[in-house]
C-alpha cells in the first residue's frame, strides 16, 4: 500500500439545508445543521463550467450534520451557504 493510500485526503463541497437552535426558546446554547452535497437540479452545462458539477459527478451524495455549541458560530449559519469540507488524516 502506498503512502497516499493510507492517508487519503479528500475535499467535499456541502451546502446548508436545515439549522436548528436549541432550546427554540430565549437564547440558543447549541445549533445543530445539517448539510447535503451540492447539486443542481436540472443539470449542469455540459462544458464542466460549474464547480459544483466537478463535486456532484465524484460525490453525487452526501449528509453531514453537526451540533456546535461555540456562541460565537450560533446564528452564523443559514441555509443555502456552501462550504468546502476538507477531510485530512488524524494522527
């Protein structure tokens, strides 16, 4: 096995679909989102000249959800942002 097989690195590309702050009342102390891969409905040009497309054709699925509890991220998120996600190694 190779170096490079045994520690893939990988960057996904996810959008924002549903934020939850808790308790739904007075102040949030938590928020959790929830992301899915980026896609277009109703394709993308056939020229490649959308990054999403790139993204889409390697990742065509993808969920994600966290909870943060860091005051300073709450009420920062919204639905339909996007983000790169990079996924690196953790010795």
């Amino acid at each position: 096995m190779t170096k490079a097989a045994k520690h893939p690195t990988m960057r996904a590309k996810l959008q924002v679909y549903d934020v939850n702050p808790y308790p739904k009342e007075g102040t949030p102390t938590q928020e959790t989102m929830k992301f899915h891969g980026v896609a277009k409905s109703g394709g993308y040009p056939e020229d490649g000249s959308d990054e999403d497309n790139t993204f889409a054709k390697w990742s065509p699925h993808a969920l994600f959800e966290i909870t943060i509890a860091n005051p300073a991220l709450i009420g920062t998120f919204e639905p339909g942002q996007r983000f790169y996600v990079d996924f690196t190694p953790a010795e």
